[in-house]
C-alpha cells in the first residue's frame, strides 16, 4: 500500500496534517479521589475531587467545554483538516476489575492521552490512572475503522493497576531522580508523555509514565527510532506538551519554567521560551497550570492553533514567523488540556525522517 492511502500515518508534530480525531467533553466524569491525582493535580482542588469523585462533570462546564472544541473542529474544517469525533460514553458509572473498584470513568476529551500514533500504526496506552483504563472505548468506532481500511491497531499489554503500582510515599522517594507515584511493577504509560520528531522520540518519566512503560514502547517500535528522555523540573508532571514542544525543524518551544538545560539534541534549534499563560483567575484549572498555553497545534510548519486569549504567546508564535490561527478554547480549561491535548492528529502527510 503506498502512503497516499493509508488511514493512519503520522511521525511528527508538524507535516501537513489532513486527519484529526477531536475529542468530546460529553459524558465526562470527576474522577474518583486516588494517589495519582494528589500527585498531579492543584491542591486547591482536592477537596473538589474527594466530595464530588464520581459524579457527572457540572453540565455548565461541559456544555461550555463542548461548543470549544465543536468551534475548533469548524476552524479545523475550514483550514481543509478532515475532522473526527469519538462516540460519547456516560463515564459516571462504576467499573471493577479484580483487583479493585472505580466508582467512574473520566472522558473521551483528550484522545492525546489515551491514543498514540507512530507512522502507520495506532495504539492503545495502558493508563496509569484506574478512571482512565477504559478510556479507548469512546473511540472503538474509529479504531475498527482504520482497522478495516488497514491500519496497523495495537494495544499495550492492558495493566493490573493492582495497589503495588501506586507510592503513596512517592514525595519522599525520587527514584533516579524522578519523583513518581508509580512504581515499577508493570509497564504504564499515557501517550502525551512522548513527542514525535520522525524517528527521534522524546519522552519525560512522570506520574502518568513509568521506565518501564517507556521500555516497553521502545522496543516494541523497534531499532528505527530512537528515544530521549527529557530532564525538567516539575514534581508534579503529567505530559509533557505543557513542558515542551518542538513546532518545526529548527523552532522548540520551551517551558522556561521547567526546562532548565536544552537536550544536546536540541542545541542547534532555535528556542522559544515560551510567556507566561493567561488564564483569568476565576477559571478553575482543576487538573493543570497556566501553562496551558504551551499545547498549541501546529496544522504544517506554519499554521499553528493556539488559544484565542493567550495574546502574549499569539504575538510570540508571529514573531517567529508562525501563522497563528486563534481558537476561543478557554471554557475547555477546566477539563485539564488545550487543542494538542484535544486532538489527535491520526493523518499528517509526510516521510518517516530523522531531523538531527
Ligand atoms: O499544568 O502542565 C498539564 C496536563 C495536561 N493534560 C500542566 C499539566
């Protein structure tokens, strides 16, 4: 089969893209009170989570969540990008495995984090977060879909999540450095903790990944990429594309923040050190920062969705010679991503490159 016709097919960040799965705030749930959200999320909003964890998200909220990313699939539409939706699920209902219960699931919003694609294929994460281990169902559709067009559909080993793969004492225990509410007992890993830079991947370890989920990924891709794991400083990281984003050959944006030293592969790029993010103070950012403004879209090397209210970031993007298209996303912050977390990007036309 020549690349012109394959339904998945995608090695970076930044080839013109031709297919995006956009996610749904539908049906979205608050997730039940575990270790891995105290690891990750505001303090502020714990108490949010430990009454409200397994209700359905306010309906204002998702209903506000939702016009965002319709508004986004038409600009997407409008810029010639053929858009996909998932099939919304109820996620306030329990589920159990044998090991353990989960009074709900979370939402189909983010396909960034449970889907990973890598040239040809698309494969299901195993998630770290027990809410999260049925994440994929919302988007089985499409998933059989590509498959039946013949895509290469894969699915990591499904986890245990068994209590030995959480650390309750995980502040105390940097393990090689990396302070992680995981432990190594199984391979986990959620799909936005990797980046793709055609056959070069870079990865952080984090709450939501662990050394051996990284381990698994990498060998099962095989000797044609190879992998970079990112240093930063953030005690509570979960995906790096609020940390770092290469944008194109040559432009990487940084979060000046965390990113302390540029990876020697990345010495020869020009740095974007990405401003401050926007956010008014009376939006509830119950899963993130401000720096929600970093998880920007690039549709080729010069199109880019970003936030409409992110100006100083907009500004930033043109001074570098960027087209920024500005997308009204703000009301689907409180959700925990902005357009990178929310789209997938499963057609993006272009060769497997190296660009070092
Ligand atoms: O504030 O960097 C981002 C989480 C994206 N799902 C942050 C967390």
């Amino acid at each position: 089969m020549g690349t012109e016709s394959l339904p998945v097919c995608s090695h970076n960040e930044w080839d013109t893209v031709e297919e995006v799965i956009v996610g749904t705030a539908l049906g979205a749930c608050i997730p039940e009170w575990h270790v891995t959200l105290k690891a990750t999320l505001p303090e502020r909003y714990w108490s949010f989570f430990k009454e409200h964890g397994g209700q359905p998200f306010p309906d204002e909220i998702v209903r506000a969540a939702e016009r965002d990313l319709d508004g986004l699939a038409k600009i997407l539409e409008a810029e010639g990008v053929r858009v996909r939706r998932p099939e919304p699920m109820r996620q306030a209902r329990g589920f159990a495995s044998p090991h353990w219960r989960s009074r709900g699931g979370l939402y189909a919003a983010m396909p960034r984090d449970c889907l990973l694609v890598v040239g040809d294929e698309i494969l299901e994460v195993p998630m770290a977060w027990r809410c999260r281990h049925f994440e994929t169902q919302a988007f089985r559709p499409l998933l059989k879909e590509y498959f039946l067009r013949g895509a290469k559909w894969t699915a990591a080993p499904k986890p245990m999540l068994g209590d030995a793969l959480y650390d309750e004492g995980f502040h105390e225990s940097a393990k090689n450095g990396v302070a992680s509410v995981l432990t190594e007992i199984e391979p986990v890993f959620d799909a936005a903790d990797f980046l793709r830079c055609g056959k070069d991947i870079v990865y952080f370890r984090s709450h939501t990944t662990n050394a051996l989920g990284v381990e698994w990924l990498s060998r099962h891709l095989g000797s044609a990429y190879r992998f970079h794991e990112l240093e930063c400083d953030d005690t509570h990281r979960m995906h790096i594309d609020t940390t770092f984003l290469p944008l194109r050959p040559g432009l990487l944006m940084v979060n000046p923040e965390r990113v302390r030293t540029i990876p020697r592969l990345f010495r020869s790029w020009d740095i974007l050190e990405a401003p401050p993010g926007c956010t008014p103070d009376d939006v509830p950012l119950y899963f993130s920062s401000k720096w929600l403004n970093m998880n920007v879209f690039m549709l080729d090397e010069e199109r880019v969705l970003v936030a409409a209210h992110e100006k100083p970031l907009i500004a930033a993007l043109r001074n570098r010679g960027l087209a920024p298209i500005p997308v009204p996303f703000l009301s689907f912050y409180p959700l925990g991503g902005s357009i990178h977390c929310a789209t997938l990007d499963v057609v993006r036309r272009g060769a497997l490159k190296s660009y070092f």
